[in-house]
C-alpha cells in the first residue's frame, strides 16, 4: 500500500511523511512511514526520495544520517527546486493521493474489538507464551507451553509467513495477529502475548484482538502505551486496566481475569521461569535456523 501510494507522487513533486500517513487514515504514523521508506530495498523505485519532512527539509535518503546530497541531486533531475536542503511546498507539494483509509477503519474496528473484551473465564492450568521475530518481511512466530503448577515446559509451536503490514503503534494486532493465530489453541489455556492488551489507546491491543476469537488471552508488554501507574496497578482515566507483573505489564485479552492472567505470570516468574523472554528466544532462533542452512531450532 506505501509503496504505491509512493508511485503516484509525480515528478517534480513532493510529498510529506505526514501526507502519505493521512491519506492512509492516521497522521500520527508519519515516523512509522519514515521508517518504512528508509528501508526501502530498491531505491529509487518506488521513489522515497520525493518525500521529506513536513517544513520542507528534505532529510535523509536511505537512513539517518546518509545520503542528503543523493536525495538533493534526484530532486532536482526531476525539476524541484532545492534551496539550503529545503523545497518549497508551496511550489511542489502534492497531496492527492487516491487511497482507501485502512488505518481509520482499522480504528474502527478496534472500537467494536474493545466492546467485546470479556473477562468471564475458568482457571488456567496451561500458560502459552507467544511472541513474533522478523527477519524482512517474514514474521517468525513461537508459541511455548508451561504447566502452571509445576512450571514445567511441555511444549512448543512453531508458524512461519510473510507479512505485508509494517508496524505503526497502536496497530500491532494486524501485523502480528495473522502469525499468532495459527498457533492458538481452544482448550482453555491462558496465551500470554507479547504486546497489549486493554491497556491500549483504544482499549484493543493485540491481545483483545486474538481473544475475541475466543481463545483466553493477555498482553505482557514491556512498556506502556497509555495509563499512568499507582503502585503495581496501571489506570486509565482512573480504572485499573493492567498491572506490573516482574518487567511486565500484564492487561486482559479477553476470557481471563486480570488477577488470574498476573497469577499465572507471577506463579511462572516465582519458579524462576520467564515464559515471555523463552518464546522471544525461541522466535529469534527460529528466525536464525531459517536463514542458516544446515541450523534446526
């Protein structure tokens, strides 16, 4: 979708990051689409150099700190005019993109996933920690099993696939999501996500997302993306919607209660296991044997 909306910039023309995450239907990922374009593996098609910032600098090309004369030099084979490393919106700037608001609908979705969020569920006996590495545009995702009551590990799966969502805060679900639900099992056990779960500006983080399929669910996030903390609880607009778990900040998915979904946790981290930090292992090895040919996770 970026990279199109990219291709519609013609020469002698000039976009904005803030432009390009509007008509995507959400401002606030401009820095997202900034880190998406200094990726970008095939320069100048689709052409990120055409893009800079929202005062007319014209930044980087190819990443902070490298490339500003090559940025400059394609510009002006193109017929725009650059001043002291700046253009001239008024003169160059183009802004009618043709796109469909996907990261608007999307909010609206969350909206409807928020008002599902249950916390009605039985007691865990099983906790699956799951959590996604990437290597290009292929997630790698892990899921490890625990016994809650003995800690041992009983288990584990693993899921593979290309991804075609880049990560834009607030909209982690459907980047990681299509990787994590192949691994989700209905049989009562407790997934524990790395990510949110209501504690998210909308009330639907990733967690949310794959419990209103049904499954049991939290988010362990490691830091917070709203809320303020009073003691161990974190509030949001003065209701308790996650709490500290060791480095974790526990949140309910959906058919789990908070204080069962941080039981759980704090019962594994008791023992002296960390189920979130042993599926990131498991991810990361994942992605390595799959690059190294002759390795097996």
């Amino acid at each position: 979708m970026l990279w199109d909306l990219l291709r519609q910039i013609p020469e002698g023309r000039v976009s904005t990051y803030g432009a390009l995450a509007e008509a995507m239907g959400d401002r606030r990922a401009a820095r997202a689409v900034g880190a998406e374009l200094s990726a970008n593996p095939t320069p100048p098609d689709p052409p990120c150099h055409r893009v800079v910032y929202a005062d007319g600098a014209i930044g980087w090309y190819g990443g902070k700190g490298r490339g500003a004369e090559e940025k400059e030099r394609l510009l002006r084979s193109e017929g725009v005019e650059v001043s002291q490393g700046r253009v001239d919106l008024s003169r160059h700037l183009f802004s009618g993109f043709r796109c469909r608001p996907f990261l608007e609908e999307m909010r609206e979705e969350q909206g409807a996933v928020a008002a599902a969020v249950t916390e009605l569920g039985g007691e865990p006996s099983v906790v699956s920690a799951m959590d996604v590495s990437y290597q290009g545009d292929e997630a790698f995702a892990a899921r490890v099993d625990f016994h809650l009551g003995s800690g041992e590990e009983t288990g584990h799966r693993l899921y593979r696939r290309r991804v075609d969502m880049p990560y834009i805060p607030g909209y982690l679900a459907y980047r990681e999501a299509p990787a994590l639900l192949p691994l989700m099992v209905d049989d009562g056990r407790l997934h524990l996500v790395d990510g949110q779960g209501a504690l998210h500006p909308r009330g639907a983080g990733i967690a949310c997302h794959l419990g209103a399929r049904g499954y049991s669910c939290a988010g362990a996030a490691k830091s917070l993306l709203c809320g303020e903390l009073s003691g161990d609880s974190v509030l949001v607009e003065g209701v308790e919607k996650g709490r500290r778990a060791g480095r974790y900040y526990v949140s309910v998915g959906s058919n789990i209660e908070l204080d069962q979904a941080c039981g759980a946790l704090e019962r594994l981290l008791g023992l002296g296991i960390d189920p979130c930090r042993r599926a990131h292992r498991l991810a990361t090895e994942f992605k390595r044997s799959a690059s190294s040919p002759g390795r097996s996770v």
